[in-house]
C-alpha cells in the first residue's frame, strides 16, 4: 500500500479530477452501452435480432480508442460526426421498411411481403452493418479518453476507478428504467456528464454540448409519439424493457411493443355493441 501511494504521488497528474474523468468515462461507456441496448431496437425493429452487436460494438470501440489513448485529445473530436450519424441513422431506419431473405426453412415475423413502392426497402444486413459501425463509432473516443485517465494512475488504482464507475454506470441505469423514464432523460444525463467531465477544455465540452442539443432534437423527433396510425395519435411509454405504443380510437386500443403489433383491445361492453354492429358481430365471438 505504502508503494502505490508513493507511485501514486510521484505522478503529478494523478489528481482528484483525473480520478472523476477516469469513473466517469467508464460510468458513460457501461451506461450508453446499456442504453443503446434499449433505444436501438426500440426504434429499428429487426436489430433486436441482433442486440449481442451493441455489446461487441462497445468492446470493440473501447478497445480501439484505449490502444489508440496516446492520441486521445485528438481522437475525441470523432464523438462529434460518431453521435450524429447513429442517432440519425437510427431516425432514418425507424421509418424504413427492411426485411430479409426468406426460404423455406426460416420465417421472420412482421416481414413486410408487400409495401408502397414509396417507402424506402432496405434488407437485414445493410442495416445491422451500418447501426454496428456506428455503435463502433461512438465508443471509440470514450475508449480513448478513458486509456488517457487510466495511464495516470498505478494499476490497482485505476482499475479500481473502472469498475466503480461501471457499477455506477450499471446502477444508474437500471434505477433509470425503473423508473419508466423515456430516452430523453437518458441520454440528456449522459450528455451532460460528458460535458461536466470535458471543463478542462472548454472548446470541446461546448462542442459536445451543442452536438448533445442536436442529439436530444433526433431522440425526440424519433420518438413513437410523432407517429400517427392511420390517423390516429400515438402515446410513447418507455416500460423497464420495452417501447410501447398506445394507439386509441374511440372502441379500439392497439398496443406495439418495439414498434411490433402485441395486442388490440376492443370495448365490448353491450352498450357499445348495440351501437355498432361490427363490434357486437366481435362480441358475438365470445358469448
């Protein structure tokens, strides 16, 4: 113990801020990492399929930024275009129809067979390889910041740092989805704490936080509330694992869940059906 802290103090730049910078970039990678987890699919139905890729993603742009941590201050200007293009890609996709290849040994559920040649058609891979490079994209400078902190400390006291801020990381956002708190509120706390971490150097924090105000303006406008069916407003409620939808007619509820249908709920109280034929035709069903 005695030799840590003198290697510990014979490192100038081993301060109690740099301790906060290194908790907090692993508290930003293990939360975003989760929260992406949950937004993505969200919003693009098919990367479901694929969510094991947010988490290759995150270790594998970590693991870039941390073996490239000697250019870290140069490295970290890349969260700019890496958060622009996910968030909008994402954005993009959510109002695309994408399928896949079907023979008879498979069967993907909510394929679309048939579609208005106005809507844009991309198929599963395209699709998956793009969200993954961005997700990529994203992490890489975090993994660097993050190896710029690391290398200040002794070993056990870095990664001591590391794991608490993790576990914080983790914490936090399972406190965060407990509470049924939409994406905004994710992201804009994980924003802000980038930009409180980045103060040393004011002309990226104010850069990180004008993206952010962008970023925030494509989570919003992603947003499931900004959809009608057929007509009809939707109601965006962000559950402990899901998205869903609410869509309300006078007689008839439908419920999606990561933008899939789950379930329809007709009034069938005999007041209704005596009103409406179609629905005492519904309730006929069950008598």
């Amino acid at each position: 113990m005695n030799s840590q802290s003198a290697e510990a103090s014979a490192r100038p730049d081993a301060t109690p801020a740099a301790a906060l910078r290194l908790a907090g970039y692993s508290f930003l990678i293990l939360f975003l990492e989760l929260a992406l987890i949950r937004y993505v699919p969200g919003h693009v139905r098919v990367f479901g399929f694929f969510l094991n890729f947010v988490l290759m993603a995150t270790f594998l742009g970590m693991g870039i930024g941390l073996l490239r941590s000697d250019d870290a201050l140069r490295l970290r200007w890349l969260a700019v275009p890496a958060l622009l293009l996910l968030f909008g890609a994402v954005k993009y996709f959510a109002n695309v129809v994408i399928g896949g290849n079907i023979d008879r040994d498979e069967y993907l559920w909510g394929q679309f067979l048939t579609s208005s040649p106005n809507v844009t058609q991309m198929g599963i891979v395209p699709v998956a390889t793009i969200l993954f490079g961005f997700c990529v994209f994203v992490f890489v400078p975090l993994g660097g910041l993050l190896g710029h902190e690391f290398r200040k400390f002794p070993p056990l006291h870095a990664y001591s740092l590391d794991v608490a801020g993790s576990l914080f990381g983790v914490l936090a956002f399972a406190v965060a989805s407990a509470l049924w708190t939409p994406p905004l509120v994710w992201f804009g706390a994980a924003l802000a704490i980038w930009v409180l971490l980045a103060l040393d150097d004011w002309k990226f924090s104010a850069t990180i936080g004008v993206t952010g105000v962008a970023v925030l303006g494509l989570v919003h406008w992603s947003g499931g509330a900004q959809i009608a069916r057929a007509g009809t407003p939707g109601h965006e409620y962000w559950s402990p694992y899901y998205r869903i939808d609410l869509f309300a007619d006078p007689h008839l509820y439908t419920v999606d869940v990561n933008g899939s249908l789950h379930q329809y709920m007709l009034d069938l109280s005999p007041e209704t059906a005596a009103k409406f034929p179609e629905i005492g035709n519904q309730r006929n069903a069950y008598l």
